[in-house]
C-alpha cells in the first residue's frame, strides 16, 4: 500500500463553481431534507421480539475525579451470574466491567444489553446470556455524556471499578474490565492511571472491542458536509450531528478532525484535544500493564488485508434542490495533493470545495464498518449505491492496537494481522473478523474467541 510523503491536510475554497444549481439533480425537498440530527454514530442492533433482562442491582456512580472543570456522573447495571446450582449469585462473585461507547448523549443500557447479547448465530446463541450462565457477573457501565472528555468518564469507570471491588464477596475472583468501541479507551485509560498512582485494580483481563486504539474514521467530507448545514433551522431542538462531531469525546477519538467546513488546517494535529489525550494516555503508561493482566480485543474487521467495498475516488452521489442546495460528495482519495472531497452550496451560505492531501484511503481500509454515507444519503433523500453505503470507522489496525505512531499514522492499513508476529501488537491476543462486519456487531466468530478467552 502507498505511503504519503507529506502533511495530512484539508484545504477549502469558497469559491463558486459551475452548475452550482444542480437543476437537474433534484431529490428531497426543503427544508426538511436538511435536517440530519445525529447520524455518524454506532448503531446499537437488538432482538425486538425478547424483552430484556432487569439488572439485579443499579449503581449510580461520579467520576473519581475532575476534568477540566467537569465531574461526569454514569451508570452501571448489575446483571447476577448464575451459581452451579443455577440460582443467581447473592452479590458479586465474579465481575465483568463492560462499558458503553461513543454516542451522543447518555447511555442506555437496555438498549446496550440487547445490542450485547442479540443472537450472533443461526442456534441463537447469545453472548451475555452465555456469560451469566457461566457464572459471571455483567456490569453495564453507561455514562451522562458519551461524547465528553474520555478523561472524566474514565473517572467514572474508575469508580465503577473500586465498588466492584468492594462489594465483591470474600473469596471472589479477579476482575474483568473492557467496553465496546470508545468504552475500550475508557477501559483503557482507567485501569492504566490507577496503575499510575500505585493502586490495585485487581484485575485479570481488559477486554475491548472494536476498540479505535489509534483512532477511528469519520471522512473529512462528512464531518464538513455536518458543519455547513448545521445553521439550518431545526424545530424539533435535537442535536444536530454536527454537535457530536464538535464533541470532545469525536476530537479525541477520530485521526483525522475538522472544526468547520471553511478553514483548512492539518487534520491529525487539528484538535488539542487529542494530543493532549493522547499524551495523557503516554503519561500514565500508555497501557495497563500489571503483572498477571491480560490484555485482549476483537475487531470487526478482517486481518487477512481483505479491504471494504469502497474504492478511492469514487461519487457516493451528487444530491441538489435546485436553486436552494447541492453537495457533491466522493470517497476519501489516496494520498496525493489537492484531491476533491466534496463540494457543498446553499441559499444564504455560500459555496465551500474541500480537497484534502496524503490522506490515506480509509474509506475502504479493513476495519469495522459504519453506515456514514447511507445515513446522511438517506436524511437529505440522496440516491446512493448500496455498495456506497458503508465504510471503515475502525480501521483493523486501530482495534488490535497494532504498534504505530497514532498521529502520523504511518502504516499499512491491509497488514495482515491474523499472522502478525509478537509484539506488534500491544495486545496480548486478539481476533479478527472473518468479514468487515458492522462496529460493534456481535459476531460468532468474535463473540465464541471471547467466551474460550473469558471462561478458558
């Protein structure tokens, strides 16, 4: 795969271009097809037709410390385990932290232990049901606000973690800690700083799934395309996506960030927020890495280099309402100079042509996938290729932490990973997809690697 020789980076022109009308592309109607909400976000999947379990116990937790001002408050439910007898557990035996990822808003962790525990094979097997029958106790930790600082809900999942403790009954076996997508960071980060300040997380294994250890992919040209119709006027008061965009939890979690749909700017190093982050997490030990701890993940990609559908350079489509608004939307380029991305126009806002430089085709990297181009196609009534719909949000080498720079992302993004040597990763074991399955889905091939590792 092709390395770049320069800067990641956007460059946007406000200038008009031709045929800006687009009178001959009409989909949609105004204003309604352009009010997006929050689109760019993980998609949690459930079995409808099965109501879900009532946690035994509900925590209400706060952060165990402050973060810029800021003390993030969560929740967790407590789902029992069953004894040999198959009665459920009286209190904590043994513990199994799983926290939420990213999202706007608060969590909801009904809908995540659907998400968790939907059939991942024609059997029906499930693999929070699974895991409770087998006698561990599954703690969904959720969180106030998904899309803040990972920072302060890492103080959450730190709090979390010391009440696990303390009411694990006498004799109890270590704990598990992990989460799915963002939650993996959280995870992370928490188990890694009370390492760094000499406590004891009693802990046998970290898990995560899906994890964007290196960061995780949402296209230039989407974010910009959030940005440039966020004045339009909204009645229903929900978020707009481009506020989940502007989230310090997405300029922490995404390689590549933009602030607006008018500046240009280097992409990697755009948000302070991540490097700070980033070296915040270098700061603490980077890892957990206590004697006795195992550290494993799954990603929803595959590791043979097996890409995505999505090639570089292609029309996802070219959508107008002609004389009021027109966005002419291409996949992420490989690499080189000044390639286009996207144009966007409107009444009142002007024109912005964005090109970006030595990005690399992300797009259609191996990785687990999210719906991006579907879902905003589908808010503004766009026609778009089924082919076109989804691509790469957590690159596969992201979600086994592979060892590489997370800023400069010198990498190739179709390492074959399932014949990696040791000590690439920063893992101590991890599992590809067999597919580049959707993020966050709970696969059989995923979910039984999970149950050997977690039960031997």
């Amino acid at each position: 795969m092709a390395m770049r020789s320069g800067e990641p980076r956007v460059d946007v022109s406000p200038d008009p271009w031709t045929d800006a009308e687009g009178a001959d592309k009409s989909q949609g109607s105004a204003p309604e097809a352009l009010r997006q909400g929050v689109l760019f976000a993980p998609a949690l999947r459930a079995d409808t037709a099965r109501k879900v379990n009532k946690p035994n116990t509900v925590w209400q937790l706060t952060g165990a410390w402050e973060y810029e001002g800021e003390t993030a408050t969560g929740t967790a439910a407590v789902y029992y385990g069953l004894a040999p007898d198959g009665t459920p557990h009286k209190g904590l035996v043994n513990p199994m932290i799983f926290a939420d990822g990213f999202n706007y808003g608060e969590s909801e962790l009904g809908d995540l232990y659907a998400h968790l525990d939907a059939p991942y094979n024609a059997d029906g097997k499930r693999l929070l049901s699974q895991l409770l029958a087998a006698g561990v106790d599954v703690i969904l930790l959720g969180f106030k606000e998904r899309h803040t600082h990972i920072q302060a809900n890492a103080a959450v999942a730190v709090s979390a973690i010391r009440k696990a403790i303390a009411d694990r009954q006498e004799g109890g076996a270590p704990l598990i800690v992990g989460g799915v997508s963002m939650g993996g960071l959280i995870t992370r980060y928490a188990l890694a700083w009370m390492e760094n300040e000499g406590e004891d997380h009693e802990s046998r294994i970290y898990l995560s799934y899906d994890s964007p250890h290196n960061g995780a992919w949402i296209p230039i040209a989407l974010q910009q395309l959030a940005y440039f119709f966020e004045s339009v006027p909204d009645p229903s008061g929900k978020p707009k996506q481009a506020e989940l965009i502007r989230s310090a939890a997405a300029q922490q979690l995404l390689w590549a960030w933009v602030p607006n749909a008018k500046d240009s700017g280097a992409v990697a190093t755009w948000s302070e927020k991540r490097v700070r982050f980033l070296q915040d997490l270098k700061d603490i030990g980077w890892f957990p890495s206590k004697p006795g701890l195992r550290r494993i993940g799954v990603a929803n990609g595959t590791g043979d280099g097996t890409p995505g559908p999505l090639l570089p350079d292609e029309l996802v489509f070219d959508w107008a309402i002609p004389n009021v608004a027109r966005a002419v939307l291409r996949t992420q380029p490989a690499f080189g100079q000044l390639q286009e991305v996207v144009r966007m126009s409107a009444l009142f806002l002007g024109y912005r042509t964005s090109r970006t430089s030595e990005i690399p085709p992300l797009d259609g990297a191996p990785g687990g996938t999210l719906a991006s181009y579907g879902m905003l196609a589908d808010a503004l009534g766009a026609t778009i290729d089924e082919r076109h719909r989804s691509g790469c949000f957590v690159p596969s080498v992201s979600a086994v932490a592979l060892k590489y720079d997370p800023v400069t992302w010198d990498v190739d993004l179709t390492t074959h990973l399932n014949d990696l040597p040791a000590g690439r990763s920063e893992l101590d074991a991890f599992r590809c997809d067999d597919t580049n399955s959707e993020h966050s889905l709970v696969t059989e091939r995923l979910a039984e690697w999970i149950l050997a590792e977690l039960l031997g």
